[in-house]
C-alpha cells in the first residue's frame, strides 16, 4: 500500500478507534529525541494504525456503498450538538451575497441534520449533493425546500455558481489522487469571493475509521500541498485550525475564491 512517510492520526473527530492513539501521539511528542520509551510508544501507536488500514481492506472507492448500506443507522446517530456552528457562521460570514440568499453548495450533503438544516435556518439557498440514495431521501425529508442532485461530487459539472462551498466529513473520504482533482471543481462553482469550507486530516496520510458500525476511508494530503493546491486555483486561506479543540478535533480550511 502506498503511504506517506509523514502518515500520522488524521481525523480525530470521525476515526473513534484511533482517538487513544492520536491523545499518546500528542503526549509522546513531548519527549526528547533521545526519550527511548517514547519512540517505542510512537511506534506501537503507528504499527497499530497502519495494521488497521491493511487488515480492514476498506478502499476509497467502498466509501458511497458503505454509506448507502448503513446511511440510516449513521444519520440516527449523528452528532447533533453543532460543534460545528462557530465555523459554519464564519464561512456564511466570509461568503458574498450576489443574490441575496446566501447561495451554497453541500457536497457530500447526507442527511441534511444538522448542517444543511442550521444553513437553512439563517436563510441560505442550499444545494446538496449527496451520491446516496439513502442519505439523498433523508436531505430530502428533512430539507424540502433545498434542491437536492444525487451525484458523486468526483467530476461535478453543474451551470451554477455558489457563494459557498462546503465539504464537511465528505472531501476526507476521496483518495488522495482525487482531493487533488477537486480543486478544479471547486473552483468552477465558484462565484468571485465565494467561500470554501473543507475538513481533512492533519497530516499527510490514510486511516480507517468507523461509521454505523462499518469500516469507512479517510485520507489527507499534507498541510502545505492543500496550501499549493489551492493557491493554483484561485484561493485563499482566511483561516486553517489544524485539530480544533472546539470543534471535536476537526482540521479546518475557510478559504475565498479570489481567482
């Protein structure tokens, strides 16, 4: 398996079982070079991690099957305190209002609960994608008034721009070949000054974590080849929070469109 010599523990907020190990990282990192038991712990941590991704045998491209199949019972089970509110309100904050409405589009939309619906609330126009037909149903029901396509957003091509682009635990799952191709298409959904808001990982790497009981991908590229990426296609970092306490451990990107 290919593998960054930089993998670490990414996605602390969606990988349940990798959270003791991201929490010893942390600790070890605190040791001298020269601390032996500390490098012994890292490696136990990391071979313990690597055997997870190799022995689940779960790929980039399970991901929309794995979320059709137990889409219901993670939807049931979601998070919904909105640990997510403070950056939701910043990229409303940083997007344009060209048309009035906030005009966004959720990649990776699922359920609609509670994201989609707290956007909605403060009057923005939502668009969702969502390549399930089970969590595309569920946006559906909890989001009448949104306009919903069912669609991988991997080669997305709609004749509209939005003022906000957003995607929340959605971009994390692409292998990283395909992160690096979304760049493009956010780029062209992108209306002058639009806001892009994106999760990924901390570090460069892949990990396997856990979603309604079912193994699930993730992978990150490193901080500075999102940098690259996005500069090359017109954006901006307003703000980047590698693992935000406040935000259940998410690793945060706002960034503008400012071709």
């Amino acid at each position: 398996m290919k593998r960054s010599t930089r993998f670490g523990f990414p996605f602390l907020g969606a990988l349940a079982y990798t959270r003791g190990l991201a929490n010893r990282q942390k600790t070890i990192c605190a040791f001298r070079p020269e601390d032996a038991m500390g490098l012994i712990t890292f490696s136990f941590a990391l071979a313990a991690v690597i055997k997870q991704v190799q022995i689940s045998g779960m790929k980039a491209q399970d991901v929309i099957a794995t979320y059709e199949r137990v889409g219901s019972a993670w939807a049931r089970a979601r998070n919904r305190n909105l640990m997510e509110k403070a950056w939701l309100d910043r990229m409303l904050a940083a997007a344009p209002r060209h048309t009035g409405a906030v005009r966004v589009l959720e990649l990776g939309c699922g359920s609609g609960q509670p994201i989609g619906t707290y956007l909605a609330e403060r009057g923005a126009a939502l668009t969702g994608v969502e390549p399930t037909s089970t969590l595309s149903a569920l946006y559906a029901k909890n989001l009448p008034r949104a306009a919903l396509i069912t669609a991988d957003m991997r080669g997305l091509m709609l004749d509209q721009k939005f003022d906000a682009i957003l995607a929340w635990d959605s971009f994390f799952h692409l292998c990283a070949d395909d992160q690096r191709a979304m760049f493009a298409t956010f780029a062209a959904h992108a209306a002058p000054r639009a806001a892009l808001m994106f999760t990924s990982g901390h570090m460069a790497g892949e990990a396997i974590g856990d979603v309604g009981g079912a193994p699930i991908y993730h992978a990150s590229l490193d901080p500075e080849e999102y940098r690259d990426l996005l500069a090359q296609n017109g954006f901006q970092v307003l703000r980047h929070t590698p693992e935000d306490p406040d935000c259940g451990q998410h690793t945060v990107w706002l960034v503008q469109f400012r071709p």
